[in-house]
C-alpha cells in the first residue's frame, strides 16, 4: 500500500509539480531579460563601442553622456560624449587633413569639453556645452556632415572621423593632473599666440608660444583685405563716433608694439589708439599678424595666419602629420609640459 502511495506522490509530482517549477525558471529568466534589456538600451552606444575596441569604459561616469545646447533653436540634446564628439571633430577640422591631426583634433575636443563641463558651470544653465564656435566648440549631426561631403569621398571621410575619436578613446590632456583649456586655432601663420595678448587676464603654463614649420603651404597661412578709405573710417566710427584721421600724415596708421610673436599689439590709427586684436575684429582681419599699406584711395592689409594663434593650430597639426608625428607629438607640441591620461 505504501508502495502505491509513493508511486502516487511521484505521479503527481510529475503531473503538476514540475511544469509550475519550468514555468516559474521561464518566468525567472524572462523577467532578468526584460531588465538586461533596459540596461542595453540605455548603454547601448557605450556598450557598442566598448565591445568594439576592446578598451576599458571611461571611469568617470559623469562623462558618459553630454547635454548639448543647439544654439540657433535653443533646444537641448542628451548624446553619448563619444557621439558628440564625432560630430566636434567633423565641424571643426576638415576630414581631408591626415589621420593623426584628426586625432589630435579629438583629444583637443574631448579635452575641452571635460574642461567645459568641470569649469564653466551655469554657463548654459542645465545645458553642458553649445555648438556655437565662438562660445564653445561647432557640432554638426552626422546627416547634416555627410550631406555636405562629396559622394565620393563621404564614406572615407566619416571613416576617418570615427577613428579619430575611436582611437583616441577616453584620451584627455592634462597638467599637473587637471584638464587643460585646450584652445586651437586654424593657422598660427607660423608661430603660436600666448593667451594674455589676446584674451588679457592671466597666461597659462601649458600655452606657449610655439613654432611650426610648413603652415605656409596652406590657404589659411595668407589672405589680404582691401578697403577704400571711406569704409575704413566708417568701419571705425560704428565703434569710436569721434574717430578723426587725416591720410596726409604718413604715421596715421602706425603699429606702436607688437607681441613676442609678431602679432600686433597695439595700434595708432588717427586719434585713436587700441589693442591689435580689437582692430582686427573692426576692420575683419583672419589674424593679428598684418601688415598696412597705404594709397591714394585704399588701405591694403596683408594678413598672416588664421584665428587668434592661442594653442593648437589645425594646419600645423596637419603639417606636422604629413612628417610622421604622432597625435601624442602634436599635442605635446602645441600644449608646453602636459600628460595625455585615459578618463
Ligand atoms: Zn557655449
């Protein structure tokens, strides 16, 4: 009989038992799927990348996603800082450069953008960063990048672009352990600008002034501007009414000093006397580093360089690569005594 009764309670078991235990491990799974899932989503850029390079993730998980500000429609945009970052690198340097400037370029940008976020709070209120270039650094969507490029070059170009940033993984520039202000600029016309001639204020140790070999040979090196004499005046009475020339007197137009890298620093232009940099912005100079002649009815500037001189200059990333320097070299040599670490 009691042979009959454990047959009976193994049946049983058998019956109910074990389905409601392969239902209830079914469910169990199911459930943890669910949530590996809602991790991967989240994750999923990151997680991608990760898997893709092999590399550890950044440590500092605060990195992990940026809060971009789009300047012209004042929207804001939550993206993976590697994805912003593809976007940085894509407006600011353009792809034809070599492999290893771009690179630099996105250590440049990766850099700044740490710096942004660690210093320049409530700048953009709840927003970390905006795509304006002259407040921040430009962004463009991958679309809008692509769309721009020749058919025939798009893939290579974007190619070139997500290896930048893939290969430079995490890389930022530091001194004495903090992220620098990594400033770059288009041509330095041949020798870089130290941040206290430009921006006044107090200089930093790791922005000297450097020189580069092999800028010349880029379009950005040289341009000229030609202004009759009456927009000339004009251009400085929108901004000093009681401005007063008079172009008998050979010396109305004389530069008083120029900075250790020959840009100019002060100028005397009729009645008034001011910093090179301001009579750039006036008259609509590519740099600070300009010459000024004088006719019956013109005034002819020849113009030196690209941008404000401050850190890297792009063409001089580009030159440098051309001659087999690396991305660590450019950098170190644009930025005086600093350390690339992995976030
Ligand atoms: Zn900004």
């Amino acid at each position: 009989m009691k042979k009959i009764i454990v047959i009976f309670i193994i049946f049983f078991i058998a019956l109910f038992g074990l389905p409601i235990i392969f239902t209830k491990s079914n469910f169990n799974v199911g459930e943890k799927r669910i949530e590996e899932n809602i991790i991967e989503n989240v994750n999923i850029e990151e997680t991608k990348e990760i898997k893709e390079n092999n590399e550890q993730p950044y440590l500092y998980s605060q990195y992990s996603n940026i809060e971009l500000l789009h300047s012209t429609t004042g929207e804001k945009e939550k993206l993976p800082l590697d994805t912003y970052l593809l976007g940085v690198v894509s407006a600011e340097m353009p792809a034809q450069f070599e492999q290893e400037a771009l690179n630099a370029q996105a250590v440049v940008a990766r850099t700044y953008t740490i710096y942004s976020i660690k210093n320049n709070n409530n700048k953009h209120e709840e927003a970390d960063i905006c795509d304006n270039p002259s407040c921040c650094q430009a962004w463009i969507s991958k679309d809008d990048r692509l769309a721009k490029w020749d058919n025939n070059n798009k893939e290579e170009f974007w190619k070139k672009i997500e290896i930048s940033v893939n290969t430079t993984k995490g890389k930022i520039i530091t001194y004495d352990g903090e992220p620098i202000d990594a400033f770059f600029h288009s041509n330095s016309g041949g020798i870089t600008e130290i941040p206290v001639n430009v921006w006044g204020g107090t200089d930093f140790p790791y922005l000297q002034s450097v020189q580069t070999s092999g800028e010349d040979a880029y379009a950005q090196y040289s341009s000229e501007v030609i202004l009759s004499k009456e927009e000339f005046i004009k251009k400085i009475k929108e901004k000093y009414k009681n401005f007063e020339i008079d172009f008998n007197n050979k010396d109305c137009i004389k530069v008083v000093e120029y900075t250790n890298s020959n840009r100019v620093k002060t100028i005397q232009v009729g009645n008034i006397k001011i910093s090179g940099i301001e009579f750039r912005n006036i008259v609509g100079l590519k740099s600070a580093n300009f010459k000024v002649q004088t006719n019956e009815n013109e005034i002819f500037f020849e113009v030196q360089g690209y941008g404000h001189g401050v850190g890297m200059s792009q063409t001089g990333a580009d030159s440098m690569a051309k001659n087999g320097a690396s991305y660590e070299e450019i950098i170190k040599h644009f930025y005086t005594g600093v350390e690339l670490i992995n976030l």
